[in-house]
C-alpha cells in the first residue's frame, strides 16, 4: 500500500476523462429525446435513450444556433457529439456537436461518404468537364414530364428563342424506381446522340424528395456521358451529387434554360455587332491598299528612266557648282596670302618684342613702386603702434602721471621698506628729474 499512489476523486475523473476524449473522440449516435430543457443561458441539455439505455447529452449555443429542427421529447435524432465526462459530478456525457432529424441525418451520413467516396475517385474534377456549346440547336431534358420543371425550362426557351428545340426524356424524378429511370434516361440520350447538351433536374423539395440525384447510379451515368450535361436540381440553396459531376451546375431549372437558350434580341444585336466590325475591317483594308498604291506608283515614278536622268542632271548640277564654289574660295585665299604674310612678318619683328617689353617693364615698374610706397606705409603704422604700446608699459609714463620711482645707491628699485636702512642715500626718479636724498626714518604699515 505504502508504494501505491492512492488517487484523489478530482484525479480519478479527470484521468477518466482523458480516456474517453482521446480514445473515441468524434461518434454519430442514433437516439430519442429525453428530459429536453433549453436553458436561459442558450445550452440544450437532454438525454439520448433507446430501449436499454440512456446517456445525458449537452449542446452549447455556438453549436445548437445551426440546427434546423425543434428538439422535443420523444423525437428521433441522430447526433454528431464528443464523448466526454463532467468532472464535478463524475457524469458520462455526450458534447452534441450537429443534430438532425433521423430520417434526414442518415440521409446527410449516405450523402457525405458517397460524396467522399466518388471525390476520391475524381469524379468532380475540373479536367473531367466539358465545355457547354455556344451554339445550340436541340436540348435534351431529363426530368417528370408532368413537373413544374419542365414547364418553367419549356417557358424560357420559347421566351428566349423559340427556334431551339426540346426533345424531353420523361422519368421518374421521386421514389425507388427513379433512380434507374435517370440513369437510363442519360444512357438513352447519349446513344441516340440528338441534342447539343443535356439538361437533368426537377423542383424543389426535402432532402429525400431530392434523393434520386444523389442516388450513385445517376452520378455515374452523368460522368460517363458524351454529351455535355447541366445539372438543375431543386432551388439554389439544394446542392446534390449530381450538381458535382455535372459538366455545369445551374441553381434552378429556370436558370438551366438562361444559359442554353441565347435571347433572339441579343443575337440580332450580335450580328449587327459583327457585321458593323466586318464593314469596319474592309474600309480599313480598302484604306490600307489604296495606301499602299499611292506608295508604290511613287516607287514607281522614282524609278523611271526620265526621273533617273533628271536626279542625275540636278545631283552633276550640285557639283559643278561646288565645283565653281571650290575655286572661288581658292583664289581669294591666293589674293590674300601676301597680306597675311605681311602681317606674321610684322608681327615676328625685333622691334614689335621690344615695344612689348618695354611695356611689360614699365607696368612691372609701376606694380614695384606700388608696392613699396604700400610696405613703407605699412611699416611706419606698426612702428608707430609698437610705440604707442611701448610707452603705454614704460615707467617713464606712470612717473609723468605724479609717481616715482625710488631706486638704493647701487641702482635697485627698492620695493619694500626691508631693502632700506636710516642714512642710507637713496635716489627718487620723477618726471623732470632725479633727487638726491638721505633716509632718517623708516615707518612700517
């Protein structure tokens, strides 16, 4: 006992939990509603039982908002729901994730794993489809001939363009047997090969009134079809199996009718269209031609005889006269020579040299006088501010002002009263003159 980890509750429940999380995950259950309560809050909380057992079950707000019945007690529903544990009172519960009537539910549940098993297989790839004709002459319809389908395509054609025609392959669009008859319908169409496209489809309805057109037999004979096939099952918001393998999914039947039929004004307008752009293209080609006639007859005449000989005329009519222009030039410049030989002997003299240097010499003289009287100004200005700074710190200067100076008999500034003694001769220097005298006392401050 000593070695084992003795668990508390709140780990027990919490292990336990782990467990189931981890191990089942994601389960589809099948069940009736028990102890339905919605709470203030927005969750569901109820119980899921069959004849033996029962498991309480909860569905949060975020989840239950996308449900499309009203839960009640006693109603058959299949889930989609996490396995869980409510740890505070150590409950076995379901997380309900989707829910759905029964009958409906294992509906979806046939649906998606057909749906993944024919993706798998590449029945819905793009490369698979073929291209709708521009042109059609001749639609197939696949549908009840007695629907409101029918009816509402045969409308449109007529409205659109009544020169279409329909060739209806009358089936069963509801029950067990309608299934085989699409399928057959499809197969039948292709032999005969008698229609530019093929229009399979019925109105709206439930999920399983739509349920032939997810049937797999259909799909595939809508995949293996030679004829391009359009899809037009239920309203818009209806999305069956066959509307994936088809080469063209259209929302509505109606809206099937739209794309096959091209409308009558629309063609007119078309051709007018074209036939405006055809006379457009033969002006612009008549211009082009009558361009490049104009271009050749100039050739043409470029290279005539008598053109040829009037280019030579005029081209040996440009060289004499560069010619003549030649020798004009020529012999002004012989008439013009001995003066311009003149005149570079002129300028080669001794004595134009000596007149140029005698100019060079004279403005150097003056540049030389220049620039002494200049220096000797500027000398005088700083010997005379060498002299004003030096009389500025000259004894001579304080002693003008009433100052003197007191000097011992060997000539020493005496500047304390220590450097003199009583009947030492001493020497005071003042402005005008030096005085001679003797000292009696000495007073110390």
């Amino acid at each position: 006992m000593a070695q084992q980890h003795i668990l508390q509750v709140s780990e027990l429940t919490k292990k336990v939990r782990f467990i189931l999380e981890s191990e089942l995950n994601t389960v589809w259950l099948c069940g009736e509603i028990s102890n339905f309560i919605a709470a203030s809050s927005g969750h569901w909380y109820l119980s899921l039982k069959d004849q033996k057992s029962q498991v309480r079950c909860a569905m949060f707000k975020g989840n239950n908002r996308r449900v499309r019945i009203q839960p009640q007690n006693g109603q058959q529903v299949l889930v989609r729901a996490k396995v869980s544990l409510y740890e505070p009172r150590g409950d076995f519960q379901l997380i309900i994730e989707q829910m759905e009537s029964a009958g409906d539910g294992l509906l979806r549940q046939q649906y998606q794993l057909l749906k993944d098993k024919l993706h798998g297989e590449g029945l819905f790839e793009l490369h698979h489809k073929q291209a709708i004709p521009k042109l059609i002459q001749t639609v197939g319809i696949v549908t009840s001939p007695t629907g409101a389908a029918v009816k509402d395509i045969i409308t449109v054609l007529k409205r659109r363009n009544p020169l279409i025609k329909v060739i209806i392959y009358p089936v069963l669009v509801q029950g067990e047997q309608a299934k085989y008859e699409i399928a057959q319908a499809i197969n039948l169409a292709n032999e005969r090969n008698e229609v530019d496209v093929l229009l399979i489809g019925r109105g709206g309805g439930s999920l399983e009134d739509l349920w032939a057109f997810n049937e797999e037999i259909v799909a595939r004979a809508i995949f293996q079809s030679s004829l391009p096939t359009i899809s037009a099952v239920g309203h818009e918001i209806d999305t069956s199996l066959a509307d994936y393998v088809a080469d063209l999914r259209a929302p509505t039947p109606s809206a099937a009718a739209e794309i096959v039929s091209a409308d009558v004004d629309e063609r007119i307008n078309k051709v007018a269209e074209l036939l405006s752009r055809a006379q457009l293209a033969l002006k612009q080609q008549l211009k082009r031609s009558s361009h490049s006639l104009t271009n050749l007859n100039h050739r043409l005449a470029q290279v005539h005889p008598e053109q040829q000989l009037q280019n030579k005329q005029q081209k040996s009519d440009e060289l004499s006269m560069r010619l003549q222009g030649l020798i004009t030039r020529a012999i002004n410049q012989l008439k013009h020579k001995p003066q311009y030989l003149e005149q570079r002997l002129l300028n080669a003299s001794p004595l134009t040299h000596i007149k140029q240097n005698r100019q060079q010499a004279a403005q150097l003289n003056t540049k030389l006088i220049g620039a002494q009287q200049r220096l000797l100004i500027a000398k005088r200005a700083s010997f005379a501010h060498q002299c004003e700074q030096l009389h500025m710190v000259s004894p001579l200067a304080t002693i003008a002002r009433g100052y003197s100076i007191t000097r011992d008999e060997q000539g020493q500034m005496i500047k304390s009263t220590k450097d003199i003694n009583i009947a030492d001769t001493i020497k005071v220097e003042i402005s005008d003159g030096v005085i001679d005298a003797k000292v009696i006392a000495v007073q110390v401050n």
